[in-house]
C-alpha cells in the first residue's frame, strides 16, 4: 500500500513537473518589452457553494501573484462566470482573495466574469492580451499546459508572447495535482464518450413512437 502511495505520488509529481515546461514558444523564450504591460491570466475555478474560495481557486491565485515581476506591474485577470450554483462568479471569489490575503491593489485587478470553460477564459481575456508585452497563465500545472496550447491554436501571435509562471513546486497541494492528473488523462476519452451517449439516447427516443 505505502509503496502503491509513492509510485502514485511520484508519478502526479513527474506529470506536473513535465507540463509546467510545456508549450512555450520557441527562443528567446522573453519578449522584448515594447511599452505594453505583463498581463497574467489565472483560469476559472469553481467557488464553494457558500461564497469562499476554494482550494484551487487559491491555489491559482497564489501561483499567479508568486509569478508577478519584482517591480509588482501588471495585470492579473482573473476568469470565470458563476457556474455550479455559486452566487459569485469565480472571478470575483479569485480577486477577493488576492485582495485581502495576498495584498493586490485593485488598479491591477482586471475581472472576465463571462466565461464557462478554459478556452473562453482566454478568448474574453483577448482585448487584455492584445496589448501586453508578456502574458503568462496561472493554474496547475496540467492546466495551464492545456490553456497554453489552446492559446498557440487560438491566436499564434499571442502565445509568441508567453512566458513561464512560478507553477510548479514539489509536492504543492498534491491532491489538487492528482485530481488534475486523473481529469486530464481521462478528458480525451470523456469528451469522446459523452458525444457516443448522447447519440445513442437521442437515436433510442427517436424509435420510440
């Protein structure tokens, strides 16, 4: 059992490790500043039923502001509607906490309270984007690795601006990590089954008279 433990762990870890190294562009791996400012984009999560932050939810707003530059310029933009019964749409939740624990100042607040998945996290943070020097997205590992090559599909010319986030860290809320690991590698074959069953039902009520 201990060993079936570390094996498990270990694994998580080497995912995680991997993916925050992944889909990056090519040399130089840092923008040449031209006047525009860095922007940090920290994906959705759901808020808890009650209003407060989730755990990953303060996760990624932890990794966000760990990534600031020295100087603290910058935009964080924080992503999500309210999804999942919260009165409180993710985003909101996410700068609530970077507000009161971790000290950001509202002027570098931007809040994307639309959208519902990882691909309109970026796409309604676009007007954003368009004017930074250097854009990184903050979620774990594994996540921000999948938002990062959806970006490199959805608009090529940004993800040549991508820089890293400080992500990864050993053993950093490893059962957020696992969770993590479990959805992602079984996404493929979900996303492929819920079309089949889908189907499948419709095609039985369509015989029914």
């Amino acid at each position: 059992m201990a060993a079936t433990a570390i094996l498990l762990a270990s694994g998580t870890e080497l995912l995680h490790l991997i993916a925050s190294r992944q889909y990056f562009p090519a040399l130089p791996p840092w923008p040449e500043p031209n006047g525009g400012p860095e922007v940090i984009v920290v994906l959705g999560s759901p808020t808890r039923r009650n209003g407060e932050a989730s755990a990953s939810q303060r996760w990624r707003t932890e990794i966000a502001v760990r990534s600031r530059r020295a100087d603290g310029d910058g935009l964080l933009i924080f992503t999500g509607a309210a999804t999942l019964g919260a009165a409180v749409a993710e985003a909101a939740t996410m700068a609530d906490y970077a507000r009161a624990a971790l000290g950001i100042p509202d002027e570098r607040i931007v809040l994307e309270t639309r959208s519902r998945s990882t691909r309109e996290n970026l796409a309604f943070s676009l007007p954003f984007l368009e004017r930074a020097d250097r854009i990184a997205i903050a979620s774990d590992p594994l996540h921000a690795a999948r938002a990062r090559r959806q970006l490199r599909h959805l608009r090529p010319d940004l993800f040549a601006r991508l820089i890293r986030t400080d992500d990864y860290r050993p053993f950093e809320h490893l059962g957020i990590k696992l969770g993590s690991a479990v959805y992602e590698l079984t996404r493929p074959l979900l996303r492929r089954a819920v079309p089949s069953l889908r189907d499948h039902f419709q095609g039985r009520t369509r015989k029914e008279p």
